[in-house]
C-alpha cells in the first residue's frame, strides 16, 4: 500500500490511468493480432470520420469521379457498427475478465454486433423499398442488434443507461397494462422494430447522426491537440501565470482545466491529466487533500460546460433547439466564464482564510505597472493581427478567386512554421515534478513563447467557425488537418532549427505521435457513439408512445402547476440520472422528457422561457452529477491523486459547485445572462454586474468576504447577489410592467395599441389531445392604422363571440401563429406592456448596500490584524 503523503507512485499512476481508460476509451490491451485489430479498427474508424468530413468524397476525381458519399444514414450506421464492434475489443465483459486478449465469444459479439448495426448500410435499398413493412430478417436482426447494443452499453458505460433504456422498451409494449395516467395503447414487436432500427426515429436518430457528423471531430481534435503536447504547454502557462498569488496553485489548476476543457469533452480524464501535476502542488501550499481534490473536480467537471465542446452536448442543442452552432456556444458563453471567475475566487478565498502564499518565481519580478503595459500592447498588438488577417483574407478571396484556398494555405503553414523557429530559442516545456522539495514557477514570458503554435489550430476552428460560418463538423476537420500537420512536423522542425539533428528520428516520432493520436481520439469516443445510440433508444420510445404529453401533465401535478417547483424537481431527476449516466446521455434523456414540459409549463404561468435556457439548464445538473456524492467518478479520480477521503471530496466539490447549481435558475428567469437579444454595450454591462453578483454570492456560500462573515453579512451579500441578477424581480414591484385588461378590449375600436407594443395574450384553449389548456402567448402588435388592423398584421383576426375575442383566423407563418396562437381560441384577458424604468437603476441601491458591509468587515479585519500583532 503506497503511502498517502507521497502522492500518486508509479501504481497510482498506473490505477489513475485504469480509470480513465476504463471509462473513456477501454480497459483491455490486447497483444499479437488482436491488439493489430484493435488499433487498426480505432485507426480505420477516425479515418473514415475525416473522410466524410472533409470535401474530398465530392471532388470530381480524373477517371474515377467522385466516389465514396454517404448520407445520412449510411455514415450513421457505419459510425455504430465501428463504435459497437470496439466496444466489445476493449471493454472486459466483467472485472474478472481477461485485459490482456480478446475472447472469442467477445470477437463473435463484436462481429455480429458491428453487422447488427451497418445493416442499415448493407441492406439500404433493400429497406428503402418497404418502409413500415420489416421482414422477418429485419425483425431478427434488429432484436440481436438491441441486445448487443445493451450488452455494449453495459461494458463501456455501465448498468445505469441500460436499465433505462429497458424500462422505456418495456413501457412501449406494456402501454395497456400501465396505470391509468400513463397507459397507451401499446405497440408490437415489429411496429418497435421498424421505429427503432429500420427508422431514424430510435437508435439511428438525432443524437447518433450528432455524433457521427460533429463530436467525432472535435473529441479527435482534442486528442491530437494533447498528443502534440497543447495539455502540458496550457498548465505550464497556467503555472506561470498565477502560481506566484495566494493560492496560486489552485488558481493555476481552475484555468488550465478550463483551458483543458476546451479540448476535452470528459472530466474524469481532465482530473487526471491536470491533477497528477496541480493537486499535489496545492496540497504543498497548504489545501488540504480533499479541499485540492475538490478544487480539481469543480474545475475539470466545469471544463465541460466551457465552449466549444462542452462534453459533446453543444452539438445536440444545434439540432433539438434548432439554432446555429455560433448562437448555442454565444449563449452558453457568459455563464461558463463567470462560472470559472467565481471558481478562482473561491480558491482565493480559501487561501485568505488559510493565510497561504503563493509559489517562489524564477527570475526578476518587474514591476506591476510594467506587467500591466505589457498585458495592454500584448492585447493591442493580438487585435492589430486579428484585424490584418480578416481584411487580409477578405482581399486575398475575391482577388485571387479559387487559388485562394491555397495561398491562404500556404500562408498559414508559413506562420506555423515562423512560430516553430521563434519557440526554437526558448527550452522544451518539461513538466516539473509536483513531489520536488523545491518548486520555483516557469518564467511566463519563456513558457507562453515556447508553445505558440499550439494556438494556431484553435484560431483556426474558431475562425472557420465565428467568420466563415462552416459547419462544425468541417470546421474541425480543417483545425484536425493542421494538428495533423503539427504533430508531423514539429519534431522535425525542432530538431532543425535548434540544430539537433536526427531528422529521420523525429520524423518517425512525430508520425507515430500523429497514429497514436487518431486511435486515442477513436478510443475516446467509444463510449460517446454507444451513449448516443442508446439514449436514441429512449428518444423513440418516448415519440412512439407520446409519454411526453403524460409525463407534462404528470409533472404538472407533482410540482402544483409551480415553474420553481417544477425546475427544482427537473434538476433533481437530472442529478439522480447523471449519477449513472455519461453526461450526453443524460442531456439526451431529461431535454426529450421534460424541456417541452418547462416550456408548456412556463407559457402556462405566464412566463416565456427560451428554449435554449431550458437544454443548458438540463445540461448544467446533468454535469454536477460528476461532482455528487457518493457516484461522482471525478471525485474518487482526484481522491485517487489527493490520498484524500472520495465522499468528502465529493462533499467539498459540490458546496464550491453551488455556484454552477445557481446560475441555471437565474438564466431562466433572467436570460440577459445569455446574452439573449441583447447589443454589445449591454452584453459588456451584463457581464460586469453578472460577475459582480456571482462573486458576491461565493463569498456568502464561503461564508468569508474581507473577513469571515456574520450570518446578518451573510444574507445580505445573498440579497445584494440577487438584485444584481435579478434586478427586474424587484423593478416590477415597484411599477407593474403591464396594464391588466380583459380580453374583450381587444374588440373595442376605442382601445389603441402603438405598433410595436408587446401583448402578453392569456389564451385558453385545447392541447394536443384536446384536453382544455391555458397558457400566455407573447406577441407584439404589428403596423396598421388602429389596433385591428395591427393585429391583423401580426398574424390574428378576432371576432366578437358573445363579448369574448376568439381568434377567427391565423395567416400561415406569421407571428401569431409562430407564437402559438390558431382558430377558436379564447383570449381572456391582455396585458399591456407600458413604460417602465430601466431595471438596470435598482443596481444603484444594490451596491450602495455593499458600502457598508465593506466597511464593517475593514474595520474588522483592521482590529484583528491590530490584536494578531499584539499578541506577537
């Protein structure tokens, strides 16, 4: 037994990285053949997803044309087959089994399995030929398919997704045996089958084709980017950024996981790639094993909601919201920031209350006025760069027509090569090792220029992404093509600038560094492809047998027709499933069930809640099930380096992750925090005051701001908090932001409505199964000459129903019908939007109430440093 105060030993290690293969890409390394297969399948399969992604199956080829398009549901049912077929290569059936070869039992599971699941692709004209009319053969298939894919799901993720998914299938046949609130009149096995298998409403649907066109790419990138060496060079960066404050440890660890999210879609493999190095440190400067372990875990499980990955689910919500992936990433942007800015000040914090210093710096410390001008002509002379290579590139398209690609090319790989020979006069990044008796910092300026070109492919992905607006999937294809590039080449490169020559050497070193990548980045995304597939499972079941409707009404009972009740019942139901569950899967399963509910349910009391707040408020619970007690996998991972206790790990994890656990309910009810319809000014605004309040909270959940506080200071930095985030709760008290009026108003050609004006218009009408329903729509009056003639330009004509408005008509794809609005339903009554002060002025007294709890807590912290140095 290694001893707890050495930190992670050589079996440590080794154990850390049993985790993170059991989890991520698979336990098992098998020899001779099947470790050939194994590797040549995992390398075949990125491959394959480079293929389709790239341009290249559609360029008309001398001789040959274009050859090798699929579509849709072909690469779909290939992507399966390849990610069933490996799942049975390198997931153990059990603890037990062996790790060092491949049964023949799994071989034939693996065959039949990977067959099961390209018969969409084997048999596709055949299957296009009978839709809703599977053979026998399709029925056989299909159930052995299903079963293998369970069996695969159990190995790779475990029991908790496979439970699930076969709950839901037998709900789908035993619908008439169900109780009465959730009975349905059932489906056979063939109506399954062709849902499920034959279709892409089931396990080949939304989720599965999100994984095969967009995640593959990016979670390759990400596994490129790491084999080049882009994780060690963001740590050391981190290090020597902040490792000289109090604390500084910690803070390092907070942003280079952050940073190592934007790479990585699993948190249990960004504990162990950043907590080997970091928790030992902070332990050095004082944190205790579980305070290190925790501040690990929140940092690494938040790399998850940081875009542009994070964790796979970002992709999702392009195609369930039905937004551009540019929108998603920019809504989901401002909370993952000051989700992160909160996290470094809870580590400060910790570090105040701990008296910590931070690590010794190498080198001379200039001044920080110095430091702050470099920060600014640094900052100046990035945008001088960004501006001359968007108007550069602007020129060089249209001048140069279809050569442009290639001299833009070229122009690139000139860069990345200048980059290269100015990283050449500074030494290789080493990682030091977080046991030494002496840890000095890396010098910043040496360890930012040392790696440079490790950048170069993210300005790309985000360039191809932000300023050309290429889909998500060729936008990482272009970025994995320069890391390609890089892994390749670097050594080389190195060798012949610094002059160290054997080129040949570090030629052969780079290309396997560039193989071992693909295969990681195929191993990784095992347990993705099956989650995505299985979950699908889930999705068609819930479309088959239209539980969702049940399930709103359901829902609506248990939280009393309440949207808070019903949101915190929601973030329950996704904590208790993410505990089981992989976070995309997770996500895929509460946003199929319950976000058109929050909606239904929201519209219902009289609150519009955007669709996009709902899936990342889902997305946000389902992460922190990572963090809970007593599943939480990141926890035991960072308990595994700290020597510390998992549960109290996991305990100290989710208090710093209370933070995360709040922002979810602010952004739904204020979705200023996404950045929704709101300008530039306003966004700059937000995110000043949102982080503001976000600090002000941590401190009260710390319970610790100048000093430890009062439990009086304590709720009033709670208040202070929620005006900030809130301030429209507290405006629309004091003047109500509507006028109130009955319906029939609306047919009084007294009433005048100003263009433009928005009306909130309580309908009572009929759901989909004609249940009576009320709910609020929210609709802006249109131009015309009076109010009728108004509405009649937004979309709705009104009639006069014995004194009640009842919609007579709504115009095809207009605003009202957008809204929600059709024939015969009632409007029972109006609401008016009339002026009202600016809600941002109640942040005038909400500060102002911080003045003197400042105050309070200086002249304590005075008084306590006055008696800490009598008694000295």
């Amino acid at each position: 037994m290694s001893d707890p105060k050495k930190g992670p030993s050589a079996i440590d290690e080794a154990g850390l990285q049993d985790m993170v293969a059991a989890t991520d890409s698979g336990a098992r390394n098998p020899l001779g053949f099947q470790k050939i297969l194994l590797l040549g399948t995992a390398l075949g399969w990125s491959l394959f997803q480079l293929w389709i992604a790239s341009p290249l199956p559609f360029y008309d080829w001398p001789l040959i044309g274009s050859f090798g398009v699929f579509n849709d549901t072909e690469a779909r049912s290939i992507h399966l087959a390849l990610a069933v077929f490996l799942a049975f290569l390198a997931y153990p059936a059990f603890d037990g089994s062996p790790r060092d070869r491949v049964p023949v039992m799994d071989l034939v599971l693996a065959v039949l399995g990977a067959f099961s699941a390209a018969y969409l692709f084997i048999f596709y004209v055949e299957l296009s030929t009978r839709p809703g009319a599977p053979l026998m053969q399709d029925i056989v298939v299909a159930c052995i398919g299903g079963v293998l894919l369970l069996e695969a799901t159990r190995r790779a993720l475990g029991p908790p997704l496979v439970v699930v998914a076969l709950v839901f299938l037998i709900y789908t046949f035993a619908g008439p045996y169900m109780p009465e609130i959730i009975a349905h009149k059932g489906a056979s096995l063939k109506q399954v089958v062709n849902h499920q298998w034959v279709t892409t409403e089931g396990v080949f649907g939304i989720a599965l084709g999100v994984s095969t066109s967009f995640v593959f790419l990016f979670v390759l990138f990400g596994a490129l980017l790491d084999k080049a060496g882009a994780g060690n060079y963001f740590i050391k960066v981190a290090f020597s950024l902040l490792g000289h404050m109090r604390g500084g440890p910690a803070k390092a660890a907070v942003v280079s996981s952050g940073m190592t999210g934007l790479i990585s879609g699993s948190s249990i493999a960004n504990v162990v790639t950043t907590g080997t190095f970091t928790i030992p440190m902070m332990k050095r400067v004082g944190f205790s094993a579980e305070k290190a372990g925790a501040v690990e875990v929140a940092s690494s499980v938040n790399g998850q909601i940081m875009p542009p990955v994070m964790g796979a689910a970002a992709f999702l919500m392009v195609e369930y919201v039905g937004l551009s992936y540019v929108e998603v990433i920019t809504h989901a942007f401002l909370p993952a920031l000051i989700s992160y800015i909160a996290l470094v000040y809870i580590v400060h914090l910790e570090a105040l209350k701990l008296g910590m210093e931070g690590l010794p710096r190498r080198g001379v410390v200039r001044p920080w006025q110095m430091r702050l001008m470099g920060l600014l002509l640094g900052f100046m002379g990035t945008a001088v760069v960004a501006f001359a290579v968007y108007f550069g590139i602007g020129w060089i398209k249209p001048l140069l027509g279809d050569a442009a690609g290639i001299v833009i090319a070229l122009l690139l790989f000139g860069v990345y090569v200048g980059l290269i020979r100015f990283a050449a006069g500074y030494p290789e990044l080493e990682l030091d090792d977080p046991e030494s008796e002496v840890v000095e910092l890396p010098e910043t300026g040496p360890t930012v220029k040392s790696g440079l070109h490790f950048i170069l492919p993210v300005v790309v992905l985000v360039w191809c992404l932000m300023v050309e607006r290429l889909s998500p999937g060729l936008s990482a294809f272009w970025a994995s093509v320069l890391m390609m590039v890089i892994l390749v080449t670097q050594r080389p490169l190195f060798a012949l600038f610094r002059k160290e020559g054997q080129l040949v050497a570090a030629c052969h070193a780079g290309f396997d560094q560039l193989i071992d990548g693909l295969i990681t980045g195929a191993r990784n995304m095992i347990g993705i492809g099956i989650a995505t597939a299985t979950a699908g499972i889930i999705v068609g079941a819930v479309s088959q047998t239209g539980v969702g409707s049940v399930l709103a009404d359901l829902v609506e009972v248990m939280s009393f027709g309440n949207l808070l009740l019903m949101l915190i019942l929601t973030a329950v139901l996704s904590l208790i499933l993410g505990m089981g569950l992989p976070t995309t899967a997770n996500y895929i399963v509460v946003s199929s069930l319950l976000a058109p509910v929050i909606v239904t349910l929201g519209q219902e009391s009289g609150l519009i809640v955007p669709l996009i707040a709902v899936h990342l408020f889902v997305f946000y619970f389902g992460i922190m099930a990572d963090v809970t007690p007593p599943v939480g996998l990141a926890s035991f991972a960072a308990a595994a380096v700290s020597g510390g206790d998992p549960i109290r790990t996991g305990f100290v994890a989710f208090f710093y992750s209370l933070r995360t656990a709040i922002l979810p309910f602010l952004f739904i009810f204020n979705t200023d925090l996404l950045l929704i319809n709101v300008d530039w000014p306003h966004g700059i605004m937000v995110f000043v005051i949102s982080t503001i309040g976000i600090l002000l909270f941590t401190a009260a959940t710390q319970g610790y701001f100048l000093v430890r506080s009062r439990v009086h200071e304590t709720l009033l930095l709670l208040l202070i908090a929620f005006s900030l985030f809130r301030p429209g709760f507290w405006m629309d008290r004091i003047v109500d932001p509507y006028e109130v009026r009955d319906g029939s108003a609306l047919l009084d050609e007294a009433l005048d409505i100003p263009s433009g004006t928005a009306l909130r218009l309580h309908i009572l009408g009929e759901d989909e199964i004609g249940n009576e329903r009320r709910f609020v729509v929210l609709l802006p009056a249109g131009e015309g000459d009076n109010t009728r003639d108004r509405l009649m330009d937004a979309g709705v004509e009104l009639m006069d129903d014995d004194g009640k408005a009842l919609v007579d008509g709504v115009n095809y794809d207009s605003r009202a019908e957008r809204a929600g609005l059709t024939f015969d339903q009632v409007i029972e009554r109006i609401e008016i939007a009339q002026p009202q002060p600016a809600k941002e002025l109640i942040f005038i007294p909400a500060l102002l109430l911080l003045v003197p709890l400042v105050m309070m807590q200086r002249r304590r912290r005075e008084t306590q440093a006055k008696g800490g140095t009598a008694k000295a």
